[in-house]
C-alpha cells in the first residue's frame, strides 16, 4: 500500500498520518492544485487571496 505524506496546517509538521501526532489537528495535501491555463475558478481565487492578504 502506497502511502502520501500529508502536512500539519496548524504547527507545519509532516507525518503520514491523517491527524498530527504533535498537535492533534488535521494534516492535509502539502502539494498545491495541478496548473491549468483553462481554470475556471482562477479568478475567484485570486480575488480571495488578495481580500485575506489586505486584511492582515
């Protein structure tokens, strides 16, 4: 059986597991979403990104 690493969101933490071993919270895909030029939702992502990145 194949396994995938996954990555903490909270401390950044990578483990094989579904839940973090150091914090208990949930560990995800560290890899980010395939590249296509036909991407539907591109703009409602960037738009998104860029409402967070101004409220910080």
């Amino acid at each position: 059986m194949r396994s995938v690493m996954k990555k903490c969101g909270a401390c950044g933490r990578y483990t094989l597991k579904d839940v973090c071993p150091a914090c208990g919270h949930a560990a995800g895909n560290p890899m980010p979403p395939r590249y296509s030029p036909e991407d539907r939702y591109g703009v409602y992502r960037r738009r998104l990104k860029r409402a967070h990145e101004l409220e910080r």
